[in-house]
C-alpha cells in the first residue's frame, strides 16, 4: 500500500510539473549576447519569466535590423533594437508597434588604428568609415559628419567583420555597437584610437510584432517581468554580475562593469525617443533611404503603444496622447 501511495504521490507531481509547464505562454524575444539591457538577463538570473507565466527564448541576431525584419516576418514575438529599424519601418508601414524604451546610451564613438590621439571627426575627411547599414550607427556617423560638412566614404560592413577589417586596414575607422568596443580595444593594443560622439544618444526599444501588439494583456506581462528584473539594478554589483553571465563569453565581467555607467536603465516611454525617432525619420528622407512617409510626430506615434506600460505604471510613460 505504502508503494502504491508512492507512486500515486509521484504520479501527482509529475502532471503537477506538466500542468505547470503548460501554463506557461511561450515568446520569442530577438536579441542576442549584449549588456544593453540588463533587464533582460536579471529576468532569467532571478527566474521571474515564471511569475509572469511566460516562458521566453532569447533568439540570437547580430544587429537590431535583422532581428527587425525577423519581427516583421513573423518569426519573433518581440525584438530589442535601437530606434532606426523601427523609423526606417514606420516609414514603410509596417505592421508593429513600439511598447517600451528599456534604456539608454550615450557615449558613443568612432575607432582607429594609429600611433597618434585623433582630436576630431575632421581627421577622418575623404577616409572609408565601416559601419552596418541601416542601423543607429549609420544614422550617427552620417549625422555627425554632415554637422561638421566633413565628406567620407561609409562602407556597410556587418558588426562581427568591422575590427578584423580595421585590423588589416580595409577600411580608416569604424563605428561599431557599444558591446565591441572591448574587443576593438584588445584587438588593436597599442594602436587603439577613439573620437567620442558626446552628443549622440539612442535608445533600445521593445517592438511588438502585429500578432503581439493585438494582444496587450501579453505585453503587459512581458513589461512587468522586465520591470520586476529592473528592480534587482539598485544591488549594482549583483547585476553587473547577473549581466556578464549572460554575455558570456561575448563580453567580459570587467568590460560589462566598465561600461554600466554609459547606460540609463528605465522603462519607460517618453518624449525625448518620439524626438530622436522624428530627426531620424528627416534624415531618411533628406538621404533617400525613405520615400514613404512624412516624418512628423504624429506619424511616429501612431506606431507607439502606450496602453501596456501605461495600465502597469502610469507615470512611466510621459507621451502626449
């Protein structure tokens, strides 16, 4: 008898483990190996997807654009990415919507190989600058050079090719993503030089597919596990560490401490990106990279949904209806 009360016992925990397991909501997050937004990893360092009755995977993409148009090709549930994937997307009339900035960073910066401290963006006239096409880094470089009526040849080179072919000296500089720098600076010794773009900022925003955007009440959750994951930043180290387990091996524990202090970590919505995500959209079109569209702020927020940041916390989110 006493076996049999064993196995019965057994029996329960198992379809208690199956009925577990199938209440939760599987999503796919496109992503990938980078530090930018911590909440992402405190949220699986802290297994709070479970409060949330979310199972979320994590598909890897090099750069935001390509997990862009996985969104918009129906392969993801959500993508993390800086703004101009999704202006360049608005621009088109896609179907998907903007439901949260996750943070912010502001030290941007051009790379090049020398024996000799470079003083401005002006160094650069007439040389090859690498950078992925179509990305944040495109519309910075290019920005920052027009500001100053510096001419350049912007090559596009993919993130995981730029330091091998300032390296060989394919190309003058690069312009890489924040998560390289590190490996740019291990790569090159010596002869690492960087330009700072102190007036540069971009945000990384949470983009819902269409299927997702129809459905609030999962965004919501998602919100809310990374906002509970947001919570674990005020213990700094904890997280630091929480965060380069997740890079590893992509980014160091040292390099992920050294850059902490570059980022602003808050969800939220507000002005300041709807601005950004307006100058960009200008620049698209000045550019031809855009012939859709009129960028103006109504434009860009008819793409922002703020009902699900909004019902968890209000003051989060400081757009204009």
């Amino acid at each position: 008898m006493k076996l049999l009360t064993w196995f019965h016992a057994l029996a329960l925990c198992m379809l208690g483990a199956s009925a577990l397991a199938q209440d939760l909501t599987p999503i796919t997050i496109g992503w990938g190996k980078f530090p930018d937004v911590p909440q992402i990893a405190l949220a699986f360092e802290k297994k709070i997807w479970a409060t949330e009755k979310l199972e979320a995977t994590i598909v890897p993409f090099a750069s935001g654009r390509a997990g862009f148009e996985a969104l918009i090709g129906g392969q993801l549930d959500y993508a993390i990415m800086s703004e101009l994937p999704a202006v360049t997307g608005v621009m088109r009339n896609l179907k998907f919507s903007v439901v949260a900035v996750l943070s912010e960073y502001r030290s941007f910066r051009v790379i090049v190989k020398g024996d000799k401290p470079l003083a401005d963006l002006k160094a650069l006239a007439g040389k090859k600058i690498a950078m992925p096409l179509g990305t944040n880094l495109h519309y910075i470089i290019s920005d920052a050079l027009d500001a100053q009526a510096i001419t350049a040849e912007l090559v596009n080179v993919p993130p995981s090719e730029m330091i091998p072919a300032l390296t060989r000296g394919d190309v003058d500089a690069i312009i890489p993503f924040p998560s390289s720098y590190p490996n740019a600076r291990r790569s090159l010794g010596a002869q690492y030089q960087e330009i700072r773009l102190p007036d540069y900022a971009s945000s990384f925003i949470l983009v819902a597919s269409e299927k997702s955007t129809a459905n609030p009440a999962l965004t919501r959750r998602l919100l809310s596990t990374l906002i509970k994951g947001e919570a674990f930043l005020r213990d700094v180290n904890d997280a630091q560490e929480s965060t380069a387990r997740f890079v590893a091996p992509a980014m160091s524990a040292e390099a992920v401490r050294a850059a902490w202090p570059e980022y602003q970590y808050r969800i939220k919505l507000d002005q300041t990106t709807l601005d950004l995500m307006v100058r960009q959209g200008k620049w698209l079109k000045a550019k031809g990279f855009a012939k859709e569209g009129e960028p103006t702020p109504a434009l860009y927020r008819r793409w922002i949904a703020t009902e699900p940041l909004k019902a968890i916390d209000a003051s989060r989110v400081t757009l204009a209806p």
